[in-house]
C-alpha cells in the first residue's frame, strides 16, 4: 500500500498494521497545502506505506525510523501513534471503550498526561467535554487495577495523549513527540505577528529554495525564514538539540537506538555554504532574528542589517527573495494597498533575474503587486486564509522588464511611493546597528538616489559578514 491518498482514516489497528507489514502505523500531521512536501520528506527519511491525508501522512516505522523522523521533520508539527479505534456516538459510550483499553501498556499509574482534541462530530458537539470522559476512563481505569491515579498535567505531561473524532469514530493516539515538533525553540518572546516555523519551511520549499541559492528576507521579523533556511543549510537535524520526546518515556523505548540514529544522522551532516540576506526596517526585528539564530548556534549564517525594503538593493544577479509584509491584521499599515503596490514596483525596478514570493491574507492588497504570478497557493498562517504567491522577475531592460512583468488584467495603481513611504525613506541605513533614536536621516527622496549613492547604501545596510560555517561543531556532537 504505497502512496495511496484517501480522505478518511477509518480502519482498525489490524487492517492498518497488516498493510504496512506489521510495523507499527504513525500519523504525522502538518498545515493544509504541505501533505506533498511532507510525504516526499518522510519517504527520504525511511517511512514506508505512505498515505495521504488531509493535512497529514500516514506512514509505518520501526522504531530507528520513528527517531530519525521526529528529529529531523521540517515539515510535521506532531507525530502521532494511533492506539486505539472505536465507534462511539456519545460521551458515555466514548468512556466506556477507554476504560476498558490496557492503559498499562502505554503509560504507568504514577505518569502525568495531558490531553488534546480535534474534533469534526454531529454526535460531540462540546470537544472538551469529550476530552474530560476520556481523562475519566483512563483514570478509573487505573484506579481500579491498581489503585493509583495518574495526575493531569498540562504544560509538561509524561505522556501526551490526542483524541481526534470523526463523526462517530474516535481516534485515540499518543503524541511521539510531546512538545509539538513546530516549535522549535529558538524564537525569541515578544516576536511581532511570526509565522509558524513550519510555514516557513514549508513556504522555503514550495517556492523552490534550497541551500546554495541566495535567499533574501528583506521584511524579517522575528527571522523565521532566516533561521529555517539556515538550519536547512546547516545540515544538522532540525531537532538536533532538543533531548527530551515523548516516546522515550513509552514502554520499551531502547536508549541505545536513540544514540545509533544521532551517530548515524551526525555522519551523514553535509553542511551546505549559502549566503542569507536578511534584514528589516525595525532594529528590534533584526535583534530577535540575531537572537533566534544564535539560540541555534547559528551566529553569523545570515548577513544582517537594518533597512527599509524600499532602499534595499540585491547583492546577487539572481536568487530568491521571500517577502512576508503586513497584512493589516496583527501590523497595521496605513495603505496596504499603496505599500504593496510599491512592492510590485520597486521588484520590477531593482530585482530581475529574482523570484520574488509574498505571502498575505489580503488579497486585494497582494493584486496591487502589479505583476503577473507563476504561482499562487492558499497556505494557512494560523486562522488567516493566505496566498503564496511566486513572481518570475525577468532580466531585460527597464521596458521590457516591465511590460514582461506587469500583468495585463490587474489593475495597475501608480504608488505614491515618495508620500507614502515619506517616513520610512528618511530614515538612514546605519553602518553599525544602533537603536531607532541613534539613526542618522538621509534627506534625499528614493527617487533622487544616484546609483552610486544606492551602492553605497547596499554595502552599508548589511552590516554582518556571514562567518564560513564551521565543518564541525563541537557544541552539536
Ligand atoms: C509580518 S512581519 C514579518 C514576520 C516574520 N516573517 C516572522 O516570522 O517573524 C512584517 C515585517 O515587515 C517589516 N516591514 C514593514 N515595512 C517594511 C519596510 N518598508 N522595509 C523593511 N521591513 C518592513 C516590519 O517591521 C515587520 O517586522
């Protein structure tokens, strides 16, 4: 059964095992839109008897596999062993079946547990209540074997435990990874409107990045882009440091097969040179991003600096360029429309031979970008419906660059960019990073910058060389 897709995930515990040869089956789950990225990822990490899902794959795995997949999956948030499959159409029915499962021979009575739900049912209209009965049943259940009572708790369970309805089939599954494998640790608190790491990943991959193309991340934020793209080049699983996941608390989970899959992954590291240029206008967003990169023993992977997009010149003839702007959401903006209508054309006027990618929730907005896309996709940014959308700035003169690029059907509105962005082009790009206060004004209009002067601004705004990386790191052994 090999990478078949399907809609539902209605089988039982036998059918599923006897398709995948016996080893054990293993739901890992990631965004709408990355099923594909994500099959293509588990089957180089050795999965086997694929199938695809809404928003997840199932796949078989012994237990070296499983390691491998929760340390080095960029593109699942959780991975999930379904124990448990039953009918039910009500909450007593539902703690029925639980009580009666052999709860001992997942977790001990003296183990913590925390619960998550998912839930699409006519028949469990409240996902928590349904929640608070399975707790019950494996409480009682233990109470009554042993009498012992296993405690909730829910920020840092032993055993983290995921219950996922459909109509009237219930799911019971243990997460393998405990801490949700997107969050990856390295953000710093206070990030303004970020994506999830496994969006950014994800995005990386969909618009054709991979390590050794030069990446541009010219509206930063907290850096997520950046520090993907460099823990992708880094070569190191993306979960090399975390220590601690949920199965090595399952019943016999061998400690050596843990140390043989990080031998195995640390020989087959290949670091990869790649040149990541990443700056913001805001100081804060460029310290969290220094911050981010260093909590991952990434220091100097990206060059860094301070700068208005709208000044900002490529040091490549060609590369990547993925913009993440506003979308009057979570950062407010003036015009939004104006600001993305600048965008479309300050990529037209400073970045052919670039692929350019903005990612918005605000549709309008993004059609005032001015240019024809190769690409458009609908990815989720937390609740807010986005489109990924991929531009082909073609080489060629200043004419022909734009009648290449400017599509014929939308409409074209003409930026002010000068009134617009009046604010924002009076402030300098600083050759050492300082606060916002510190910043020295440059009072000549964008339009009025000689190519020169625009050079200059270039060499200034990146203001960190990328230190080589180094082929081995102590720190990571
Ligand atoms: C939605 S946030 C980016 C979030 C980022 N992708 C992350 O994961 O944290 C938008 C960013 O664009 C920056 N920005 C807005 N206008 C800009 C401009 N003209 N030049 C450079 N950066 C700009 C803001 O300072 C903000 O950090």
């Amino acid at each position: 059964m090999m990478n078949q897709e399907r809609q539902d995930v209605e089988q039982t515990e036998g059918q599923r095992e006897a398709a995948s040869n016996g080893l054990p089956i293993y739901f890992a789950k990631t965004l709408a839109g990355m099923e594909r990225l994500l099959k293509d990822e588990l089957i180089e990490l050795g999965a086997t008897d694929l199938v695809v899902v809404r928003r997840g794959v199932e796949f078989g795995a012994d237990m070296p596999t499983l390691v491998r997949v929760c340390l080095c999956t960029r593109f699942a948030i959780r991975v999930l062993r379904p124990v448990l499959w039953f009918k039910a159409d009500n909450t007593d029915a539902l703690y029925e079946e639980a009580t009666k499962w052999e709860w001992g021979s997942v977790m001990s009575s003296t183990a913590t547990f925390a619960i998550d739900v998912t839930s699409h049912s006519e028949f469990f209209t409240h996902s928590q209540f349904a929640t608070l009965r399975l707790k019950d049943a494996i409480v009682d259940h233990f109470r009554t074997s042993s009498g012992v009572r296993p405690n909730v708790d829910r920020e840092n369970p032993d055993v983290r435990i995921h219950l996922h309805i459909n109509q009237n089939q219930v799911t019971i599954s243990l997460d393998a990874s405990g801490r949700p494998l997107a969050r990856r640790g390295y953000r710093p608190t206070g990030a303004k409107a970020p994506l999830s790491e496994v969006l950014a990943a994800g995005l990386l991959a969909k618009a054709g990045w991979k390590p050794g193309i030069p990446l541009y991340d010219p509206m930063c934020g907290s850096g997520t882009f950046t520090v993907e793209a460099a823990l992708w080049a880094d070569g190191y699983p993306i979960q090399w440091h975390r220590r601690k996941f949920a199965f090595m608390d399952w019943r016999g989970f061998d400690e050596e097969v843990w140390w043989d899959v990080r031998d195995d992954l640390k020989a087959e590291r290949q670091l990869q040179e790649s040149i990541i240029y990443t700056s913001d206008k805001d100081y804060g967003a460029v310290s969290q991003t220094r911050a981010a990169l260093s909590n991952m023993e990434l220091d100097g992977r990206a060059e860094l600096g301070r700068s208005d997009f709208f000044k900002l010149i490529p040091r490549t003839d060609s590369g990547i360029v993925e913009i993440n702007p506003p979308y009057g959401e979570r950062m407010q903006v003036e015009d939004l429309d104006a600001m993305y209508s600048a965008i479309g054309d300050r990529l037209k006027s400073h970045w052919a031979g670039f692929s350019a990618w903005i990612i918005s929730s605000d549709f309008d907005a993004l059609k005032r970008v001015g240019l024809k896309h190769s690409s458009r996709e609908t990815m989720y940014n937390g609740p807010l419906e986005c489109r990924w959308v991929g531009f082909e700035l073609y080489e060629g003169s200043q004419e022909n660059k734009t009648a290449a690029v400017k599509s014929e059907t939308t409409p074209i509105v003409v930026a002010a960019e000068e009134e617009v962005f009046t604010e924002s082009m009076q402030e300098s790009v600083s050759a050492v990073e300082e606060p916002a206060a510190a910043i020295e004004e440059v009072p000549v209009a964008e339009s009025e910058v000689a190519p020169e002067a625009e050079a200059k601004i270039d060499v200034d705004v990146l203001v960190e060389k990328p230190k080589k990386p180094k082929s081995s790191k102590a720190a990571k052994s």
